[in-house]
C-alpha cells in the first residue's frame, strides 16, 4: 500500500472548520482514500473514503486534489467530541481488505 | 449499522498465563478478520488477518505459537495471548470488513495489562 504523510498534530477552535491535510504523492489509480479516526480508548472508527471525486457525508468532507496526490479532511463545525487522531490511509481496490495505520493526525479542539 | 464486539474490554492477568480476547460481528458475517496491536502514543500495527476455516496469516515479527488466531465461525474470531508477558502488555483490536462497501468496522478495543 502506498504511504501517506500527515501533520502530527493541529488544533482547532470549538465550532470552526478544520482541514486535515494528507499527501499522498505516490498514490496509484486504484488506491481509494479512506479516513478514519480514534477517540481515546476506543477502536478506530470509519469516517469517509472516495477515489477521484469530492465526498460527503454526515461527518465530514473529502476533498480530493486534482492530481490525487493529496486530499483534505474537512469537518464543517469542530465539536469537542472530534477531538480524536485522524488517519488517512490508501487502500488498493483490488488489494485485501486490511488497513495499514500511519501515524495519523492528534486534533485537538479548543473550547 | 454494522458492529463489532470485542470483550473482554479490559484485563489484568499474570505474568505466564493465557488471555482469550473475543471479536464477534453482530450483525453481519465476515469470512475475515483483522487484530491489531497499539502501544501507547503509537498507531495501529496490523498482527493478523483471521480466516474463517483456515489458518490465520500473520505479519512479519508476529509469533503465530504466541498469539493463537482461531476463526470458528463466519462471526467470531478469538486472539489468544499464550504465556503472557509484560512486555505483551497493549491494546488489542479486531476489526471486520463490510464486503459491499470495503468499509472496516472496528471493535471497541481490549486492553491488556500483564503484571
């Protein structure tokens, strides 16, 4: 699975949006772009993921670059409840179904 | 929506004894699933992929005679943790894919202490 690379840590003021950046520069044609995010103590839990075009759903948004080298997790309004780690991982769509976790993103959220 | 348990939650054993960590998927079958292990302050490893009626496949550096997979049924999986030390000491993880969508779902995690 290609590697991602995302900012260690980031904060983000209650009630603002937040972009979590991630690239991805050497992302092949069939690796989708899943996000997930762990809260504290508990399993890691599914966000959104997309291929080549913009995605929403009810947590967030996905943005993805032109390219694809690069894509943007953006979560409209940040409550104290998303301060989690943020991961962003590839994942071929031919390839197994198993996740390789990188580092991932500590958002911290400021009342 | 879909889920997956793990239990127990927590547990402290002694230095030498076995654990047996439980993944069950509620309310879907999975004909795979995965453990992962996570140190504090660090990410997910991936140990395991368990196969439903066949043997588990396991990653590099991970002691298949020490962390025993067996996979009974298409929604249990159990992770045994043989002759534990203190250094097995971690969080455990189990998670199932959603085969329609590739989706994992995760359990809730098992944190194991060993004294």
């Amino acid at each position: 699975d290609a590697k991602t690379t995302q900012p260690n840590s980031m904060e983000s003021n209650e009630e603002e949006p937040v972009h979590l950046p991630c690239n991805h520069s050497t992302i092949s044609g069939t690796d989708y772009i899943h996000w997930y995010r762990q809260l504290p103590s508990q399993g890691p839990e599914y966000v959104i993921h997309g291929l080549t075009s913009n995605v929403n759903n009810r947590m967030a948004s996905l943005a993805i670059a032109e390219d694809r080298k690069s894509s943007t997790l953006i979560l409209h309004r940040a409550t104290l409840r998303d301060a989690a780690v943020y991961y962003c991982i590839l994942r071929d769509s031919g390839g197994a179904n198993n996740l390789f976790f990188g580092t991932g993103t500590r958002l911290t959220v400021i009342p | 929506g879909a889920v997956v348990s793990q239990h127990p939650s927590r547990v402290i054993c002694k230095s030498g004894t076995s654990v047996k960590i439980e993944c069950r998927s509620l309310d879907f079958q999975a004909t795979t699933m995965f453990w992962y292990r996570q140190f504090p302050k660090q990410s997910l490893m991936l140990m395991a992929t368990s196969n439903e009626g066949s043997k588990a496949t396991y990653e590099q550096g991970v002691e298949k005679d020490k962390f025993l997979i067996n996979h009974a049924s298409l929604t249990l999986s159990t992770l045994t943790v043989t002759s534990a030390h203190p250094e097995d000491s971690s969080f455990y993880i189990c998670s199932a894919p959603i085969s329609s969508t590739g989706e994992l779902f995760f359990g809730e995690g098992s944190r194991l202490t060993v004294l």
